[in-house]
C-alpha cells in the first residue's frame, strides 16, 4: 500500500531468500503479469496485491 501522492519504488533486493527462484507474479485486482526483477513500482496512493507463481 503507498499512501504517497506519488508512486514508489522498492527494492526487491532484501526479499532475494524468501523469493529464491520466483521471477513472476500476477497483480490480483487486475490480472496483470509482473516480472520480480530488481525493482517493482507502487502507484500513488494505490495498492498492489500480488500472488507469487512458483518456478520449480
């Protein structure tokens, strides 16, 4: 959740153990596929709610 009036990037750097092999999620609300790289952008005062897909 970003209560920002402008958008926010993370760093997904910190989350590299807990992620291992996962490059993809799918945003829930809009059904969008998001590559996990090395950044994700929350939009101002939005929120992003994502389901991590399992690479095995």
């Amino acid at each position: 959740m970003n209560k920002q009036h402008q958008p926010v990037t993370l760093g997904l750097a910190r989350f590299n153990e807990a992620r291992q092999q996962d490059k993809t999620a799918t945003e829930v609300i809009s059904g969008k596929t998001i590559k996990l790289d090395k950044q994700l952008s929350v939009p101002a005062r939005g929120t992003l709610v994502l389901d991590i897909v399992r690479v095995k």
